[in-house]
C-alpha cells in the first residue's frame, strides 16, 4: 500500500471519529471511532484494492502465468504428479534422479544414490529437509548437507 492510500484511509477515519464525537459530544468516542476505523480500513484496504482495481485483469493474468511457470518448473525437476504413469521403469526414472541429483546439488553418485536410499526420490521431498536430518544419510557431511538445503531454498525463493 502506498502513502497515498494510507492518508486516505488516515482521513477517512478521523472524519468517522469526528462525526462519532460530535453526535456523543464524547472525546473518548472520537478516539476510539477514529482508531477502530482506522484498523479496519487498514486490514480491508488490500481487498478492496484488488477487488476494485482497474488492474485487476492484469493482475490476473500475471497470477496465471506465474502459475503456469510454477507447474512447468516442478515437471522438470522431479515433482511431477503423473510420474508414475509415465512409460519409464523403475530404475531408468532412479538413474535419472541420480542425475539430477549430481547436477543439482554438485554430489557424486554414490552421494546421490544414498539419498535415494534413504528416501529423497524426488527434488520436492528436500522441501521440509534440514542439514541435521540428511548428515544421517551416508556419505552426507554437514557441507554438503547445507548446500543442498540452500540450494532447495534458493530454488523456492525463485533464485535459480
């Protein structure tokens, strides 16, 4: 929200708290109106700008796009729901993990296959990994452990 809005909403609301305290002749009704008014059109703002907006088509398409960028993004690296229907067998979809692995988190394969071991098939199961918890696996030391953490980070940010 920009200066603007936000002394339009400021103005808004001392106009109700001036109106509130002159029909209560009360200056504790003016204070209070003006604050409760001011919270609520500050909390509201957002929802009525964007319902309201003459931007709003644009705004939905870029909401699309970055949609369909986002779903493009996760087919590529391993999240992709429909793997299993996919005419690949078990170990060639393995190998091109192990792959991914390798070149995603700069490991070799004996690394990348003891992650597989342990239960990371795909890129998005290292969503909710933490450096202590892949140490466990073999081969993983506390370097390597937290650049893959940084990097699946960086990958969420929209940094790689």
């Amino acid at each position: 929200m920009n200066t603007r809005q936000v002394l339009f909403i400021g103005s808004i609301s001392i106009l109700a708290g001036a109106i509130a305290g002159l029909i209560t002749s009360n200056w504790a009704a003016w204070i209070g109106t003006t604050f409760i008014a001011f919270a609520l059109l500050y909390a509201s703002a957002p929802w009525f700008i964007r319902r309201f907006s003459r931007d709003r088509r644009r705004i939905d398409a870029e909401a699309r796009e970055v949609a369909k960028e986002a779903a493009d993004r996760r087919t590529a690296f391993g999240f992709n729901p429909e793997m299993d229907d996919e005419p690949l067998n078990a170990s060639s979809r393995e190998d091109a993990m192990v792959r991914t692995f390798m070149s995603e988190f700069s490991i070799d394969e004996t690394k990348a296959r003891s992650l597989i071991d342990a239960g990371y098939k795909r890129i998005g199961d290292f969503n909710e990994a933490i450096p202590d918890d892949l140490m466990l696996v073999n081969g993983i030391n506390p370097t390597i452990a937290k650049r893959i953490v940084s990097r699946i980070h960086d990958r969420r940010m929209g940094k790689v």
